[in-house]
C-alpha cells in the first residue's frame, strides 16, 4: 500500500529533523490530496522557521495530524504539487498547482473559491492565517506561468511577491522623502529582487554585504554601489532608508551612528541570519498589508497584472544570475536544508528538491 513521509524539524533546534512514513491520506467530503512534486529550500525557509511562533508559520501544517510530536515542526516550502486524489468536483485529478507547501509527500486541502485560476484552502486550522499563503494556482490559469521557468517560479515567486510589494511600498510612500535606498544581506534573492525592481527610479541604491560577496553582489548590476559590512563607516551620510534583510545588531548600530537622524526609515524585512530584528528595528515590512493596500488600490487584477510584469522584467535578468540545482527525494531534502540553516549556500546557486 502506498505510504506517505515528513521530514520535520524540532522547534527549538533547527538542525535536529525527523524523517517520518505514514498511511498515505484517504480523501472524504470536500478534501483533495495533493502529491507534492517539487519545491524549493532558501533562506526564506529558513525565516518561516526562525519565526515560526511568531508569525505563526508553524501552524500551516500541524505536525500531529501526522502522528509526529507537537515540539516538531514543519517549515513551509514553496513549489508545486499535482491533485491525485479529489472529493471536488471542480477540482480534477491530474491539476498542477503552485503553493505553500509542507517538506512531505502529500498534503490534504480543503479547495475553496475554485475557478479558473486554482483554489484557496479553506482547512478549519488555516482559517485565520494570512490568506495569500493559502492560495494554490493551477498551472492552466496563472499568466506568470511558464513550463520552462518551474524552478524560476520555486526559488523567487515568493521572494519576489515579498520584493515586489516591498519596492512598491517604498515607491508608494515615495521614497519616504530619501535620496537613497540601503539593502543589507544584498547577495540574497529577495534583497537584489527589491533593487532590481527599485532600479531606475531616481533613488541611489547601496547594498551591504558580507566581504565574501561582494565579487557576487557587484556583479549583478543591480546596485549603485556594494559595500561589505566593514565598511559602512564609508557609507556617504545622506538621508537613507534602510531595509533590514539581515537582521545584524551590528550593521543596524553600524548605520544608525554613521547617518544619525539622516536614517529616516529603518525597516525589518524578514531576516537572513536568524536574529529576529523585529524589535530593533523601527518597523516591520509585512507583504500582506502592502498587497492588502493594492488590492484596493488596484483590484486584484490590476495588482496580478503589475506582479506578472514586474515577474516578466526580472526573469529577463535572473537567469544570468543564478546556478539551479536538483536533488531527488527526501534525504535530500534534509540535507539541503540543512546546508541552507547553516548559511553554506552560495549565492548564486539555488537548491530545488524533486520528491
């Protein structure tokens, strides 16, 4: 009989993981099972983790249903899955869909608001958490969509909706009346996506990086200037916005004494060296709200529109940036992730996982 398997990871140590087999899910009423397919491992993963109990991530797939412990915990993936077993009649065996996914074989939703573009699931545990993590797109009615850029799609999708709302709020907000834009962990893919899209739009932008990647980071042609953490003493003092990825007490002290009160935003942004910089900093970016704002703004299709040009001028670039590599199966997908936790990934290389 067909068996399924999780791979978690202890909440209070991220490098301990489990590797657990299960009866493989019987669908009833209302449910669909997803097989999933491929996925990606960055240190967006890694994010989700690090602030699991915070912003709530653990909770998306709760270990127990899978007869694991409840100090386990399952770190949310990006990528796709196809239906192979559905109690929907709208939703048919054989779908492609992309989405928020657990580091497992299968995953049980409850499809709802089906149409042409794909489904939300409407579990009773997923009801109060942020509804765009809930969202599965079917590879027929996504306009982002293309075959050959699957694993495009699992590496940046969700890093560039965080980098594209992220550069939509600081152009919203017009630059919050700076002449300069400041994007720590700069060598990350959610931090050169941001500048890609900022670029061009009147503001100089600075990335800070650690010594090591500074060749990588001015490479990318992203940014007006790369400057390694050590030197931020150098950092011209002009009125900046400084969007935290890294979450380094140090670099964030480093530019609030060399700008002073020239430093007129100090943004978290999700963190790149597991320390949650949340409470430092003077505000948190959350990808959600922005998307909330333009989706009144815009409609939700004006705002898919935007994102799917946006995602259009940034694959034109990211190609050229960026070594994809596949592994297969689920030891691999431990060993992975933990090569990611442990910050060993260069960056310009990109890990997907074909389960």
């Amino acid at each position: 009989m067909p068996r399924s398997w999780t791979v978690a990871v202890a909440r209070g140590d991220l490098g301990q993981t489990t590797y657990a087999e299960s009866d493989l899910p019987v669908v009833t009423g209302g449910e669909v099972l997803l097989r999933v397919d491929r996925v990606g491992l960055t240190a967006n993963n890694v994010t989700y983790a690090v602030l699991g109990d915070a912003m709530r991530y653990w909770e998306f797939f709760p270990p127990e249903p899978r007869g694991l412990a409840p100090e386990l915990g399952l770190p949310p993936l990006w990528g796709f899955a196809e239906v192979v077993a559905s109690a929907v009649p709208e939703v048919e065996i054989g779908q492609r869909v992309y989405g928020y996914l657990p580091p497992a074989s299968h995953l049980v939703v409850r499809p709802e608001r089906v149409d042409a573009s794909g489904f939300r699931d409407g579990s009773a545990h997923r009801a109060d958490l942020p509804s765009p993590y809930n969202v599965y797109r079917a590879t027929t009615g996504d306009p982002a969509y293309r075959k050959d850029q699957e694993d495009l799609l699992i590496l940046f999708r969700p890093l560039f909706y965080t980098s594209f709302m992220l550069a939509d709020q600081v152009v919203d907000n017009d630059f919050y009346g700076a002449g300069s834009v400041v994007i720590s962990s700069a060598s990350s893919k959610t931090a050169y996506a941001a500048a890609a899209e900022l670029r061009g739009r009147g503001v100089r932008l600075i990335g800070l990086t650690s010594p090591g990647n500074l060749a990588f980071t001015r490479s990318l042609g992203c940014y007006d200037d790369v400057l390694g953490y050590d030197a931020i003493a150098s950092l011209d003092v002009t009125p900046a916005v400084y969007l935290d990825l890294s979450g380094n007490p140090a670099v964030r002290a480093g530019l609030r004494e060399r700008l002073g009160d020239r430093l007129v935003r100090d943004i978290a942004v999700g963190l790149t060296g597991q320390v949650p910089n949340a409470d430092a900093a003077g505000e948190v970016f959350f990808a959600p709200v922005q998307m909330r704002k333009r989706r009144l703004d815009w409609g939700r299709d004006g705002l898919e529109e935007r994102f799917t040009q946006a995602w259009q001028r940034f694959t034109e670039v990211v190609g050229g940036w960026l070594d994809v590599r596949v592994g297969e199966g689920p030891e691999e997908l431990r060993r992975v992730w933990l090569e990611v936790l442990g910050g060993r990934v260069p960056p310009r290389v990109g890990h997907v996982v074909q389960l």
